[in-house]
C-alpha cells in the first residue's frame, strides 16, 4: 500500500488549510538481522586526524556497540575499562536526499555526558569542507540539559557556530518515543517534534554562505559520549546507555 504524508499549512493571511500530499520515497525499519549494507556505512575510531570528532567527544566508535531487535535500531553507548564506546553510521554516498520531510521515531538515553543525534551534512562535504557543505541537525540532547531538545543549522554564514538554532523544553520527552523531523524545500527548513513546529530556518538572501541545502544530504546516527556539547564530565555510574530508533522515513 502506498504510503502517504499529509501536511496542513495554516497562514496569517488565509483561514483554510493547504493540503500538500506527498509520497513515502524511503524507509528504514531496521527489519532482519543486521544493517543493510546497501544503504548504512560505519565510522570508526576516535575521528582522528580530526580527534574527538572535532567537537573533543570522548568515545570510539566500533561495529559492535549496535544491534537489531525487534524491529529497532539499538545503539548501546559503553564504558570498557577506560574507553568509551558506541556506534556512528552514515548513508553517505548511498542514500541521499534533497528536499522532503525526514523524519525518525526515537527512544533517547539518559544520564550526565549522554549525546545522541539524527542529523544530515551535505553530500560535497569532501569537496568543500564543512561548515561549507551545510549540516541539519534535525535532534540532539544532552543528558546534563534534560527535558531540551537542540535543532539546529550549521552553515559557512555562521561560521559553523549554533547561531540558526532553537532550545525547546518538553518536560516528558524522555519518557517513550518521540518523532523527529524536518520538512525541507527549496525556501526553507522547518523542524518539528511530535508534529510540532518548533524552529524555522527561511533566510532572505540564499547563497552558497547562507543556504547551502539546495543539494542532496545524507543522514547520520550517533550516540556521542561527552565532548564540548555532550560534556565535559561523564557521570560513569550510567552506563551502559541505549538509544532506540523505530525507523527513519522520507517523505517527497
């Protein structure tokens, strides 16, 4: 059965609802045994030469920190004698997408230097560089900031720093599964979760500098541990730490 998204824009200007259909191009339900090679690519290690993955994060990133069960990705962030572990994969170079609502739906970890992602960086990001190739950080948390969810945009514009961002409490989104998403056209960025419009990225003038996202991205899913963001100090006692998603869907 073909699935669908429907989108109800409500204006200042109107007082009906526009109705904008669009069809499911892509899903991942995390179904089998392991990630499909087809579509997923691992990073490994410490980032280096790049260490700490630029940001000073503290973990690894293995092929073993991960599992399918029951339907769901379960990425488990580790404490092994003195190294941090977890799982970073990437649809670079296989799945990448221009325009659309991009959405998963996530059961996030908890605790003092805890930082899970669902985000996407331009794919001539080996070509340009970042933050010239742009990065859509469509949900980040921090477990020593609880109850807050970071959607933000990096770009050449803002030198990169957080400067196209929204912080938005929601006191239970720790508690279940929450949906995450981005609705993205050629004019704007628009994050939501659980269907709420929460943060608008729409810049007047667009440029290479200030709009990079008229090209396709790929999406990314790490769980971090510590770093500049997520940090500086751990609090070891939590480990190990699961992030859960239920599936990753595109809508055009």
């Amino acid at each position: 059965m073909k699935k669908l998204f429907l989108v109800f824009i409500i204006t200042s200007n109107f007082s009906f609802a526009q109705q904008i259909e669009r069809k499911l191009v892509w899903e991942e339900n995390f179904n089998g045994k392991q990630l499909d090679a087809s579509v997923w690519n691992f990073e490994l290690g410490n980032g280096c030469p790049n260490c700490g993955w630029g940001n000073n994060e503290r973990q690894l990133y293995t092929t073993t920190n991960h599992k399918l069960k029951g339907g769901k990705l379960i990425i488990t962030a580790k404490k092994e004698d003195s190294i941090y572990t977890s799982t970073r994969i990437t649809t670079a170079g296989k799945k990448e997408f221009q325009y659309g609502r991009i959405e998963a739906r996530a059961k996030l970890p908890t605790g003092q230097g805890i930082w899970p992602a669902f985000w996407m960086l331009g794919s001539n990001i080996k070509t340009v560089g970042w933050p010239k190739s742009g990065e859509i950080d469509i949900m980040e948390y921090v477990g020593k900031n609880p109850h807050t969810i970071y959607t933000t945009l990096h770009t050449q514009d803002s030198h990169g720093n957080s400067v196209n961002s929204k912080v938005t409490n929601f006191p239970e989104i720790e508690e279940g599964f929450h949906v995450y998403a981005i609705d993205w056209t050629k004019d704007k960025i628009e994050f939501f979760v659980d269907n709420v419009s929460v943060y608008t990225f729409q810049p007047e003038i667009k440029n290479e500098n200030t709009w990079p996202f008229s090209q396709p991205f790929f999406i990314i899913v790490n769980m971090a541990v510590g770093g500049n963001f997520g940090g500086p100090e751990v609090d070891d006692s939590i480990f190990p730490k699961e992030y859960i998603l239920d599936y990753i869907r595109v809508y055009q």
